[in-house]
C-alpha cells in the first residue's frame, strides 16, 4: 500500500517492508514517484495498491514558492527586450532625461541585464514547464485530462506581469 500526501515543502519517505509513504508540497515530484514505481512494479511484475491524498494547499503553496521567480524572469526578459529600442531611441537623442527611472535603469544596465540574460536562457521556460506540470498532475490525480487548457494557462503565465498570483490560483482551481 503507497499513501501520498502533498503538504510539506521536500520529499520525505518513510518505509517499511510492505508500505511506504511519501509527502511533498509539489504534486509533480509525487507524480513522477508515481510513475517510476508503477513501471518498475509492472517490469517486475509486482501488485501496487497505490492511494493519493491530495492537498489542494500544497497546490496554491508551491504556486506561491514559484511566484518570486517567474515574477523575476518576466521582469528581465521584458527588460531584456526593451534595450535595443532604448538603445536606438538614445542614439537620436542628446538627452534622454525624458525616459522613465525604469527605461532609464534599462538603459543604463542594458550589458549586466543581457549578460544576466545570458546565463540563464531557459530559466523562464523551466518555470512555464514546471507550473504547466503542475497544473496537469494537479488534475491528473483527479483522473482528469486538462491538457486541451494548457495554451489558456501559457497565455495567464504571459501576461503574468499585468496580473497577480491570484489570478493564477484562480486558473487552477476552476475545471
């Protein structure tokens, strides 16, 4: 018998000769445990009976851990965006005083931003991926298949920067 619970912020396995349970606060961690143990056990040869307990907290709380980081990501691509127009736009101009502190910033930190950029190309799209998992292991242990609404949560974590983690939320908890 495998029990899962979703409540806390590692992995954490106890086990004994006939039962193991297994706690994390990301329901993808616990889904890919899952789908190892059911294919080794099925190579095997082995009867599994597996249960899940699923805490719609554990959710929302790694929703909330991702938040700073997507939030940072999308900060600097769009910065990262803006630099050759401020560029070009400050080759015309003498003064540029007329920009905003933040166009500004950009501005004057275009080469540690882009270096930044650099070093961590795919960071946003490992962020998109592991909310996306997480969306669809959320309803997968629900036995429901909502992969036919990943393009509307693609484009939430787009227009991410306008909104709020709220609205986020709100996405994973409707059908």
């Amino acid at each position: 018998m495998l029990i899962v619970f979703c409540t806390c912020q590692q992995l954490h396995c106890v086990y004994s000769a006939k039962e193991a349970v297994f706690k994390s606060d990301n329901i993808s961690t616990i889904s890919i445990l899952k789908d190892v143990l059911t294919k080794e056990a099925t190579r095997k040869k082995v009867q599994l009976d597996i249960s899940c307990e699923v805490s719609e907290e554990s959710v929302v709380h790694a929703l909330q851990l991702l938040h700073p980081r997507l939030g940072a990501q999308l900060m600097l691509a769009k910065q990262v965006s803006l630099i050759d127009a401020l560029r070009e736009l400050s080759s015309h101009e003498s003064d540029t005083s007329f920009l905003s502190p933040e166009y500004q910033y950009i501005l004057d930190n275009a080469d540690d931003l882009q270096a930044q950029y650099r070093k961590q190309p795919c960071h946003l799209e490992r962020l998109y991926g592991m909310i996306t998992d997480l969306y669809i292991d959320k309803y997968k242990f629900k036995g429901i298949n909502v992969k036919s609404r990943v393009p509307q949560l693609l484009e939430i974590l787009d227009n991410y920067g306008n909104l709020n983690i709220q609205h986020l939320t709100n996405f994973f908890q409707a059908q």
